[in-house]
C-alpha cells in the first residue's frame, strides 16, 4: 500500500494497483468505515515508525495522498464519490 500511495503523483499508472488491493481487500467483506480504519492505521503506523521525524507537513502530505487512496477505493468498490457535481454546486449558489 505503501508504494502504491508513494506514486499517486502518477495516478493513472498506480490505479490499477490501487483496484488490485480494493479488490483483495473486498474479499474479506470491506466496508466504507473499514477503508476509513485502514487509512487512519497507516497514519498511526507511520507516526509510531517516524517518531520524531514525522513532521506535521509530513502527517499533511500523507492525510492528502490517504484521502485520495480512500476515495478512489471506496469508488471502484461501493460506486460512491466525494466529488459534488457541478451543476448541483451551481444550483445550490443560484438559490442562496
């Protein structure tokens, strides 16, 4: 998991890595709050491993490149997004 976060910089050459361990993780009867759970334990992994060498601009760097990990996971396996769609972003301004 690792490395495949390591490149997201080359999102269209890891996605299919980041589908390879979505879909070895959905046989175990992934859930949403589970991928959530992985995520935050790589945070804490890397916290306990780093030390002191895990700056806050570092956690930064590795929450952004997690949340895109989670989203593209939780969007080839249970078909959600995070990404609001324009026009209802539009809409919404036009009835403020």
């Amino acid at each position: 998991m690792e490395r495949t976060i390591t490149h997201l910089d080359r999102l269209l050459s890891v996605l299919p890595f980041i589908h390879y361990h979505a879909n070895n993780l959905s046989k175990s009867g992934l859930t949403c709050q589970d991928v959530d759970l992985l995520c935050d334990a790589f945070i804490a992994a890397l916290k306990i491993h780093l030390g002191r060498e895990f700056t806050l601009n570092l956690e930064q760097a590795w929450r952004y490149a997690l949340r895109m990990f989670n989203s593209i996971v939780k969007s080839y396996l249970f078909n959600t997004s995070n990404i609001v769609a324009i026009n209802k972003s539009v809409q919404q301004q036009v009835n403020s």
